[in-house]
C-alpha cells in the first residue's frame, strides 16, 4: 500500500468556511485535512435593521472521497466558527446577539487545474440545533443553507520536489491497491 502524500493549499473566497469574504487553509494527508478560516463580514442593512460587521473563524476537518479522477476531489466537513451574522423579523426592534458562532457542515467539491489552481464549490448547513448559545438566538434558524465559492492554488507544488504537471492525491490515496 502505497504512502499518502501530504498535501498543503490556500484559497480565497465567500461563505460560510470563509469566515464571510476570507481565507480558507488546508492541511492534510489521504482522505483527511485540517482546515482554518480567517474572513469578514460587512455591514449590512435589512429594513431599518443594522448588522454590524465582524472578523470571524471557523476551523475544521474534511473528509474527501476517491473518486478515480485527478482533477475533481468530493468532500464533505465538520467545522465550528461563524455561522452568520442574522436578522429574523422575529427579534422586531429587540437588541440581540447578531453573530452566530457554533457547528457547521459543509459538501461540495475542488477542482484541480494542470497549473494548480483549485475551484471550490460548497453547500454550508447550520441549525439553531447545532449553535453554540442558542438561548441568545432563539429565532435562529432550523435550517440555514448557504453556498461557499473559492478559487485557491495548490502549495504543495511549490515544495514539491518533483515537477508534476498535475496534482495527483487520488492517487496516493487509492485504499484498493
């Protein structure tokens, strides 16, 4: 059985794993990597509700799954760190807690090009069931989905001692050999 490959990227990109607009980094080996998240999220105004901005987090870990294929990489994760900065007609004029922290989930792909670049595209779950605080949210939402959109670049290329063309990690982490 061959040894899986570390492999090391960052992106950049909007939703939920980005923190808001933010960075996303990722370290890993085979099927899991480790992942951290840096973004902001800026004012928004809904009726005559202001929701103010904020620096938000999110760390994690994902799972991806062999598919054969060197380009498209499956994945779904586990994280916790900013869910959201929320309004629910609800809360009225009441002042509240706007920033959402607690456990989110997310499932999507990347795409790998020949030179590196990674797409990223997600679906972020939440639930008022899942975040931390929820008596400081009770109008949260039962289901919160929203999409997350990234493009990023491979570094493990850069550190890399060969001169691949191509990132391989399916290969390095094939379990039927």
């Amino acid at each position: 059985m061959k040894e899986s490959a570390p492999f090391v990227n960052i992106s950049g990109g909007f939703g939920n794993i980005y923190g808001g607009y933010g960075t996303n980094a990722e370290l890993g080996s085979g099927h899991f990597a480790l992942y951290g998240t840096f973004g902001y999220a800026n004012e928004r105004v809904i009726d005559t509700i202001r929701l103010n901005s904020s620096f938000n987090y999110q760390l994690g870990l994902r799972y991806y799954f062999n598919v054969g294929s060197e380009v498209l990489f499956p994945r779904i994760g586990f994280g916790y760190g900013w869910v959201t900065n929320y309004y629910n007609e609800q809360i009225g004029n009441v002042k509240y807690d706007q920033t959402v922290f607690g456990i989110n989930m997310h499932v999507g792909t990347q795409v790998y090009s020949a030179e590196g670049f990674i797409f990223s595209f997600d679906i972020n779950v939440a639930s008022k069931y899942t975040i931390s605080n929820e008596n400081r949210h009770p109008f949260f939402y039962s289901l919160y989905v929203r999409p997350n959109i990234g493009i990023g670049y491979d570094l493990t290329r850069l550190f890399s001692q060969s001169k691949r063309k191509r990132h391989i990690k399916n290969k390095a982490i094939n379990p039927f050999e």
